[in-house]
C-alpha cells in the first residue's frame, strides 16, 4: 500500500511537471529524483523486511515440524515400550508356575474346580494373546477377562483379599486400554499383605466423572517389595498416547487409589 501511493504520487509529479517543464528547471527535476530514490528504498526495505518476515516463518515451519517427528518418535517408542511390557505380563513364570501348582491341588482334591480354574486359567491367557497389541478394549470386555483373573486368584490366595466391584452398567460400553485391572490388582498384591485375619480389600467402581477407580487398603508389608514402578508408568504413557485426561493417583494412610479416565 505505501509504495503503491508512492508510484502514483511520481506519475502525477511526472505528468503534471516534467513534460512541460524546462530544461532549466532543474529544480523540479532534482524534486523528482529525490521521490523515486526514496521510493527504491522503500522497495528495497520492504522487500528486505518480507523476506526477513518470510525466513522467520520457515525456520518456524521447520522447528514446528522437527517437533512433531520428534513428538511422533516418542510415541513410537512408549508404543513399543507398552507392548513390550504386556509380552512380560503375558510370560511371567512367577505367574504361571504359581496358577499351576494350585491347579495340581485342586484336581487332587476337586476334579470340578480343578477344571473350572483350567477354564479360567485359559480365558486369562487367551485375553492376554488376544488384546496385548489393542490400543482399546471396551470396559466389558476387561471385566469379563477380570472375573476369570479374579477366579485365579481366590482360589490361590483364599480369603486373604476381598474384591467389591460396582459399575454403572451406562459404562460398560466405554473403553480403557486392555490389561489395565490387571495390572492394578497385581500392584495392590505385590505391595500389601495378604492375611485372612485382616484381608486385603480392593474396590473397583465407576464415577460420574466418567472414570474407573481401583481404591485398596493399605497394609503395609514388614519388608517392601522391589519396585520398578513400570505397571503404573505403563498405565499414564498408554493414557498419554490416548487421551488429554490424565491418570490419576492418589494415596493416604489407609488407603492407595487410582482414577482412569473411560474413553467414549
């Protein structure tokens, strides 16, 4: 815009005054020249600025970009990381030569129950072949794979822990990543006593936030399990890849407490 009014201030100066002026009137002339020098560099500023203007948008563009393949890179990474971990859960020896010793138990002592915990013990590891690789599984889908974990486990731990679970059944066709209860349970486990006396208890229920909470007491045990923390971490990184709501964990003297967003 100025430099257009800048050109057409010279063409009216040059129309109105250099064709009829004199030779001698090299004022007017000197005039003129002095206009089109100031317009050059005009021209000469303005298209410095643009392309000062442009360049700073490309190197903008570039970084923005160079963030994103890095940004896309990470997520490749824990994607990978997640599924590595749920291979482990899948093949962990302590899980499975545990599941068989009671299995050989119970066929000694109730070939029934020896074959429903054989049932059960299937279901667990068919879910685990089957939705390890899913980003998602609906909320039904993981409590059904649930009541075949929990069945595992009450028949080797006894009465030492007690599961309550409440779901909104508006909930069930929700989503959350697969494997998520199980890795809950197993950390409320690993962590706390066991003890008939003084069971374990392990709430699992809905809120009207629209998330799944997993609340156990706490029952501190005399020496503290190692811990890498890679069950939980797994969790938020799933839900990182996933969702904008974020994993939460709360804990106080008596009870440890976990809130998963359900994703529509």
């Amino acid at each position: 815009m100025f430099v257009t009014i800048f050109l057409s201030t010279i063409y009216y100066i040059y129309g109105e005054y250099l064709i009829v002026v004199k030779p001698v009137d090299v004022g007017v002339r000197e005039a003129v020249y002095t206009i089109i020098s100031i317009v050059l560099w005009a021209l000469m500023v303005s298209a410095l600025n643009t392309g000062d203007f442009l360049l700073k948008n490309w190197k903008n563009a570039t970084l923005k970009a160079a963030e994103y393949k890095v940004k896309a890179a990470e997520s490749k990474q824990i994607a990978a990381e997640i599924e590595l971990q749920a291979l482990k859960l899948q093949l962990d020896p302590h899980f499975v030569f545990n599941n068989l010793s009671v299995l050989s138990e119970l066929i000694l002592k109730d070939q029934q129950l020896g074959y429903d915990f054989t049932e059960n013990f299937a279901k667990v590891y068919r879910y685990l072949l089957v939705n390890s690789k899913k980003k998602l599984v609906t909320l039904q889908e993981e409590l059904d794979f649930l009541d075949a974990y929990l069945f595992l486990i009450q028949n080797r731990m006894g009465d030492s822990c007690t599961f309550q679970i409440d779901i909104d059944k508006s909930k069930l066709s929700m989503q959350i990543p697969p494997i998520t209860l199980q890795l809950f349970i197993e950390n409320a486990l690993k962590h706390n006593r066991t003890e008939e006396e003084n069971p374990l208890l392990v709430k699992i229920y809905s809120n009207d936030n629209d998330e799944l909470v997993i609340s156990n007491t706490i029952l501190p045990l005399i020496k503290k399990a190692y811990s890498t923390g890679i069950g939980l971490k797994n969790i938020v990184n799933r839900y990182a890849l996933l969702s904008d709501r974020k994993v939460s964990i709360e804990e106080n003297k008596e009870t440890f407490t976990i809130k998963v967003p359900l994703i529509k």
